[in-house]
C-alpha cells in the first residue's frame, strides 16, 4: 500500500512545488485519506547545498531506499534535464515504477510529458488525490507483472477506475 512504501516525487522546484504541497497537505490531513511515505525525508539536503555532485549523491541515496516514483509534469517538465532528467534516468535505472502526474488533467500520456518517459512501461494519470492514491496503491504490483511479460508501453487507468473513484 502507498503508506508503507516509500515515494519519491519528481517535480519542477521552481514552477510545480505546489502540487507537491498539495500531495504533502493531503497527507497531513488527518479529515483526508492520503498518505506516503515520502523519499525527500531520507537524508535531507543541508539549506547550503550547491555543490552538484552532493545533491547528486543525495537524491541518488533517496531514491536507492525507494519503491515506487511520481513525475509531477507541468508545462515545462519536458525542457527540465538538469536534475529533472537525471532523477527519471535514475529511477529507469534502477527499475522503479513511474506514475506520471499531468498538472492539466490529461488521464493519458500529455504534449508535456518528457521524451524519455514516452513508451517506458509508465502510468499516466491527472493530478487528482483519489487517482494518485489509487494508482501508488495498484501501479507498482501492476507493473512488475507487466515487466515480467516484457510489455513495456505507456499505459492509463481506463474511464471506469476514474468513474468508480468519482472523479
């Protein structure tokens, strides 16, 4: 379940913290059902940290300790490859499961979504509690079976799941 695994959220920290907020204040909600245990709380950056190669080393640390990944695309998600880019490289790497979270509702892959996303065994949703909470409690077992079966095409929940969840 979402609560128990930990997540690691990637995000524009310039233009798209705020929907990490969010997800922070659905959690801390006590009236919400919501909740993850989020990866950033592993080995926090020092306020100082400038050097590259440190917060590399950091984020590389976090998401070692991580069982699952959401990629907050916003507008300009795909033209981030600073530490962006090297955070969704990473978690490719190491095999993790990716829930992309469109900020404009899209319930497929979007325009937005970076090229290296495109076509990797990932789940795209809209930025919504009830289908993230859905998808961090269901993608990741889903999509160990899909790579056992070598599938590995971008993938959305069908109208249905959105329509049982009321959304």
């Amino acid at each position: 379940m979402s609560y128990t695994d930990k997540t690691y959220v990637i995000f524009d920290g310039d233009k798209d913290i705020w929907a990490y907020a969010y997800m922070k204040g659905w959690k801390n909600n006590s009236r919400i059902d919501f909740d993850f245990d989020d990866a950033h709380d592993i080995k926090p950056l020092t306020y100082n940290a400038s050097n590259e190669y440190y917060i590399k080393g950091r984020l590389k640390e976090r998401m070692r300790l991580t069982n699952q990944v959401i990629v907050i695309v916003g507008e300009s998600t795909k033209y981030l490859y600073k530490y962006v880019r090297w955070e969704i490289e990473l978690a490719q790497e190491l095999n993790l499961p990716i829930i992309v979270v469109n900020l404009n509702n899209t319930r497929s892959i979007d325009f937005n979504c970076p090229a290296i996303l495109k076509k990797k065994n990932a789940i795209h949703i809209s930025f919504n509690l009830k289908i993230i909470k859905y998808s961090l409690d269901n993608f990741p077992s889903f999509y160990n079976y899909r790579m056992d079966k070598t599938k590995k095409d971008d993938y959305n929940w069908n109208a249905d799941i959105y329509n049982n969840l009321e959304i």
